[in-house]
C-alpha cells in the first residue's frame, strides 16, 4: 500500500538557523509529491510541488525541496528560518497507485527559539 | 477572495445527533474534497466529488453523506453522530485532478462528539 513517512513528530529550530524536514514515500509509479504548511488555526496552504524536471524545486516563503528518487525522498529546506515559520508541515504524494488521491504524512511541528 | 468557507467552526454534538457541515467555493472548482485530521495523523478523505451531481466515498466514509447539487456547495452529512468521529473536518477544492494543480482548503470545522 502507498505510504508517506515524516520521521520527525516535532522538530525545535532557532531562528535564523536552518532547517530540513524530512519525507520519505513508498510508492510505485511515478510520484507527484508536494508539501502544505497549516499554521495554527488555519487551513493547509500548498508551499510547493514536484511533478517532473528539475529535481530541486522552489516554494513560496522561501522554502526548496529536492526530490530523490534512489532515497524515495523529498525533503524540504529552507536556509534561515524566521519565528513566522511556526507551523505545521505536512508532505503529500499522488499517483496512479492511489487514483490520483493524495496520501499524507502525519505531519511535523516546528517550532522555533528566539 | 472568499477562497473555501465552512461552517460551522466549532461544534459539540451528542452522541446519535446528526449535523450538515456546510462547505461553498467561489472559485469555480470542479473537484471538492472533505478531510479529517486527527492528532498524530495525516488528513484522510472522507468523500470527493469531481463536479456537480458525482460524489465518491475516499478511505474513511463510513458514518458520513455527501452531496453536490452545484458546483459551489458540497456539504457533509453526519448521521448518529458518534465519539469516534470526534476530529477537526477539512473542505477543500481544485481546478482539476490533484496531479496538475493544488488544492485550497477552509479553515477547519472542529467537532466533538459527546
């Protein structure tokens, strides 16, 4: 069965350091994967996505993610995290396997030290 | 910018009630999706609709009704409501399938079953 894996439940950031969120999926046919951020109280917002080409792709806020075939990953990174960036992660995969329904990981929490 | 509204968002029902969460788009979406996230899980879906008049159930539609009768609404139905349905619901909508876009989400309905 399709499966998506985010290891880290929570993961504890100062601000300015960076930040790497890890996402690991089982799947066999081509994947489309992307990653939403839920800030509290809020509806999930999609920060970016990969369908095809260029492995690393470029988010809104800042936010990259590279996808990795061989590691069946798509970790998402971000450079210099702000206090702003307090939310909740959430990566998602489609395929054909799953009938173009997404598939989500359960999530990880950041949160940030001033 | 509307974007996708439901209501309501706070709910205390007892157990064997039976409630309409109300969900309307202005985006002019075709697919329109509900969700439950609970703790320490990923969302799953609850039932979709690819347009008005088609409905299908996802992975966990059981104690739960929909309908679309316009492109704009897509409410869900809970008959006898019960503890385990206890989760906060996610309405979300898509131009079209999930692998050539992205989808918008409301705000969440939180609901609790007592």
């Amino acid at each position: 069965a399709q499966s998506v894996t985010q290891p880290d439940i929570h993961i504890t950031v100062s601000e300015g350091a960076s930040l790497e969120l890890r996402c690991n999926y089982s799947y066999g046919a081509t994947p489309y994967l992307f990653w939403y951020v839920q800030s509290p109280g809020q509806g999930l917002q999609l920060l970016l996505k990969y369908f095809s080409g260029d492995t690393l792709v470029q988010g809104i806020k800042g936010f990259e993610a590279e996808f990795k075939r061989s590691q069946s990953s798509f970790n998402l990174r971000k450079p210099s995290v702000h206090w702003s960036d307090a939310a909740e992660y959430f990566c998602a995969v489609t395929s054909l396997d799953s009938n173009y329904q997404l598939i989500w990981g359960a999530g990880t929490k950041l949160i940030i030290k001033p | 910018n509307a974007g996708v509204t439901q209501t309501p968002k706070f709910r205390i029902l007892k157990i064997g009630q039976s409630m309409t969460l109300q969900c309307t788009q202005d985006m002019n979406h075709n697919y329109m999706y509900w969700y439950r996230q609970d703790p320490g899980m990923g969302l799953k879906l609850i039932y979709y609709s690819v347009g008005a008049g088609i409905t299908d159930k996802g992975e966990v539609p059981n104690g739960y009704n929909v309908s679309r009768s316009t492109t704009e609404d897509f409410p869900l139905r809970l008959e006898l409501a019960a503890p385990s349905q206890t989760s906060v619901y996610f309405c979300a909508s898509s131009l079209g399938r999930v692998d050539t876009g992205e989808l918008f989400f409301g705000e969440g309905s939180r609901l609790t079953v007592l």
